[in-house]
C-alpha cells in the first residue's frame, strides 16, 4: 500500500469508528438517526471501494508494464 491509501484507510476507518461510537452513546438513538448513520456508511464504504477498485487497475496496468519491459530485456 501507498502512504497515500494507507491515510484514506486510516481516515475511513476512523470515521466509521466514530459514527459507531457517536451513535452508541448518543441519547437520541432514534430510527432516524440510525437511518442517516447507516446510509452514510453505506456511501463512504461505495466510495472507497470504487477508489480501490481504481488502484486495483492502475496497479495491473503497471505490472504488465513490467511484465513487457522485462520481457523485451530477456528477447
């Protein structure tokens, strides 16, 4: 992992951690509330599952990048 995935994933975790805990202690544990926690959640996890998704694809690329270059050093 890059320093600058391994910060998202630092910030997302502790995110979620907190919303977790806000809502655990919170005295106004309503529906709703659980609602907006959960939907927010929901949208940060689609997020950076798209954002690693991408990286899955750069990082590919770039092997096969190197898989070539090495390939032509051997011919």
């Amino acid at each position: 992992m890059t320093k600058e995935t391994k910060i998202i994933v630092g910030v997302l975790a502790g995110a979620a951690l907190g919303a977790t805990i806000a809502l655990a202690l919170s005295s106004d544990s309503t529906d709703d509330l659980k609602g907006k926690v959960s939907d927010w959640l929901s949208d940060i996890l689609d997020s950076s599952k798209d954002k690693l998704a991408g990286l899955a694809d750069k990082a590919s690329g770039v092997a096969d990048k190197v898989k070539d270059k090495i390939a032509d050093i051997k011919a």
